[in-house]
C-alpha cells in the first residue's frame, strides 16, 4: 500500500511538474495525513524536494502560499526532439520540468531522413554535455515528426514530412543513432500536449490545438487526453477538402486546406509582388502595415476558421489554440479565424470557443516531446543522485508549471 502512495505522489509530480501537497492531496485521493507521510519520505530520500512558490502565491488565498513539491532534479533528465520541415530543435530538462539546455538548426526542407537523425544525435549529444548530465540520467527521449504516423508501428505515412522519412522506424533508428530509448509521436499533437501542460491550454480538458505552419495539423484534447483516433490520423485538419477541383496535395487528394494555407502557398501567393519571403519577413510587413501581407494571412485565417467551426461543432472544445510559425501573426489572423467561427458555427459552440495563440511559439512540439518521456518514465526507476551530481545539474528555465495553474485544474 505504502509503496502504491509513493509511486502515485512520483508519477503526479512527473506528470504535473510542481504540485503543493494540498493539490497532491485533491489530484491522488490519498488523505492528507498519508501525503504528509510519504512526502517526508521522499524529501528524506531525495527523490522529492520542496520549492519556494512563485511570487503572487495562490489567487484568493490568504497568508504565506504553500511550498510546492517537485521531482530532484537529480532522478533524471529528458530530451526532447522536434524534426520539423526545415528545422531540428533539441531540448534536455530535468524531472523537475526545468529546462537545462537546447539547440537548434536549420534543416533542409527536403532533407533525408537519415541526415536528419544523424545531426539530432549531434544535437542531443551536445546538450546532454552542456547541461552536465552522466548518460545514465537520461531516462528516455521524446520525438515530434510532422503529419500522421501509424499509431501501430509509428512510422510516418506517405503524407507526412517528407518522403525519405515514409515507412521509416523512426523511433527505432533513432534510438540506434543515439542509444537512448525514444518515444515518437506527431508534431501537433506534442504542441497540443505543451500547451495544455505549460501553456495556453493549462487547466483545459476539452481543447483543440491548430498548428499552422508548412502543413496544417490539430490535437484534439478531450477529456484531458490527446484523441488520435484508430489509426493516428485525427485531427489531419489540413486535409480537409475545401475545393473538390483544387490543385492536388501530396495526400494524393485535391483542394485540401493546406494547398491554400501552408505557408509555401502563402510565400507562393506574395511572389509576384513581394518577390521571396520568409514567413518572418511576411508577418512582420503585415505587422507594419504591410497590406499585401495582411491580406493574404487574413485570407488564410478565415479559410482555417471555416475548418475550425465544424471542428467546434463536432467536439465543442472551450479553448482553439493556434501554434505553428504563422501564429507569430497574432490577431492578424487570429481575428479572421474567431469571425468565421462566428459565421459558420453553431451559436453555442461558437460561444464556447475562446480562441487565443499559443505561449509556446515554436518550441511547443519540442517541449510536448519532453512530455512524452515525463508520461512514460516509471517512477520505480526513478534514482535520486546525491552531492556531487548536484552541482552539475544546472536550472535556466522553468517550463512554467504553478501551483496557481494547477489549482485551477479539476
Ligand atoms: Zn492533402
């Protein structure tokens, strides 16, 4: 039974990052008294240590705010890897959700699949040195890829990021670059999983998370949970037929939303006139003004909230968060998206649907890939390291996870 607790109260503060024992309390169903018990236990062990709140304590509570409790940095570490079109992010962080060191590189956008792993096994190498961890402390490594994967074998589908990765083991061949266990799952749906544990979507169970970038992808969170459907195909929202005699996408359909959205077709579509743009260069002209830029955004955003309004009548999330490059835009397409949904939507679910950007920008899918392996890590293989590892493991950011966030959780 005791045994039972402890794991319990070690997979809460793995899944939740940093919990008060009143929260630890509500979240495991164990009485308060027994809390208190095998955290004592754990904080004499060194599994478990007691953090200063951040500052503004608990909303509404009166006096000092409760010290909140989080995994020792020391029982482990995370690494979390993002293939994107044209980028690689890496990111290791310790079992306290705290992010200890990242990298990332540019990636070509029809680079090969082994090229690609090959310089994430660089990458991982170099900030598991940097943030001073003995490989032993890694205990697993999550991998984001953009588009569907086989939710049986995990490998990528043929509409997925590019054709050398097709058919490809990917967590398998990983895992042989880098000699670290590797958990693998899409890209959106480890921004959905960030965003709900550190961002926008925290203290939300019935979400949706909308990546608009070179593809178009969302995770659906209902009930708390990421639905990916039998196969791992839900939420392929850039798939969505939006004209049956469109130009044909590389799913082998026609006039599917991305073939109007993603962001080539945007760079595409400013050609003539703007001649060649990054999407950072067309978001900061439409910021200024620009409205070349601001129309073909704006006209991207109403074609995606058209697609999002069914997707509210069909799961009636209370929160939309839209990621990806493009939502560096802000309301500039974020606006469109809300007035379509207002257009098209049911009234109520319309009303339902609070659509805001995500606060994770372009990190979300590296950091949901970290979540994979805090989800996966058996608290039994937890080892807490004493003294001398100590001083090597160095905090820099915290991924954001308070006790006033949490307090808002059911
Ligand atoms: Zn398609």
């Amino acid at each position: 039974m005791r045994d039972g607790h402890r794991t319990r109260v070690l997979s809460l503060l793995q899944d939740h990052g940093a919990l008060t024992r009143a929260e630890l309390v509500r979240r495991s169903g164990i009485s308060r008294a027994t809390i208190s018990e095998v955290v004592a236990a754990l904080l004499a062990d060194g599994f478990v240590r007691e953090i200063e709140p951040p500052s503004g304590g608990h909303p509404g509570k009166v006096g000092r705010p409760s010290a909140l409790l989080t995994l020792d940095p020391t029982t482990g570490a995370a690494v979390g890897i993002d293939v994107d079109h044209d980028c690689l992010r890496v990111v290791v962080a310790d079992l306290s959700h705290t992010v200890l060191a990242e990298a990332d590189r540019p990636l070509d956008i029809d680079h090969d699949a082994d090229t690609a792993m090959a310089l994430a096994a660089d990458l991982v190498h170099l900030v598991v040195a940097e943030a001073g961890l003995e490989a032993e402390q890694v205990l697993g490594v999550g991998m984001g890829l953009a588009g569907p994967l086989d939710r049986a074998t995990g490998r990528p589908n043929p509409s997925s990021i590019s054709p050398s990765w097709v058919g490809v083991d990917a967590a398998r061949e990983m895992q042989r670059h880098i000699g670290y266990v590797v958990h693998i799952d899409n890209d959106a749906n480890l921004g959905g999983l960030a965003e709900s544990m550190w961002g926008a979507g925290r203290g939300v169970s019935e979400a949706a998370y909308v990546k608009v970038d070179t593809g178009v992808g969302a995770a659906l969170l209902l009930g708390g949970q990421i639905y990916r459907g039998a196969v791992g195909t839900a939420g392929e929202m850039g798939h969505s037929t939006i004209a049956e005699d469109g130009p044909v996408c590389r799913c082998g359909n026609r006039g599917c939303l991305e073939r109007s959205v993603g962001t080539p077709a945007l760079l595409e579509s400013l050609r003539g006139s703007h001649g060649d743009l990054s999407v950072d260069d067309m978001i900061r002209l439409a910021d200024e003004g620009d409205a070349g830029c601001r129309r073909v955004i704006g006209d991207a955003g109403r074609l995606i909230g058209v697609q999002v309004a069914n997707l509210c009548n069909l799961l009636n999330p209370r929160r939309v968060i839209i990621g990806g490059s493009l939502s560096a835009a802000g309301d500039v397409l974020l606006d469109p998206i809300r007035a379509s949904i207002e257009r098209c939507a049911l009234p109520m679910a319309a009303a339902t649907a609070e659509v805001v950007a995500g606060e994770l920008g372009n990190r979300a899918t590296v950091l949901g890939a970290l979540s994979l392996v805090f989800r996966k890590v058996d608290p039994i293989e937890l080892r807490p390291r004493r003294a001398a590892s100590v001083a090597r493991i160095r905090p820099q950011v915290s991924l954001g996870t308070t006790a006033a966030d949490a307090s808002g959780q059911g």
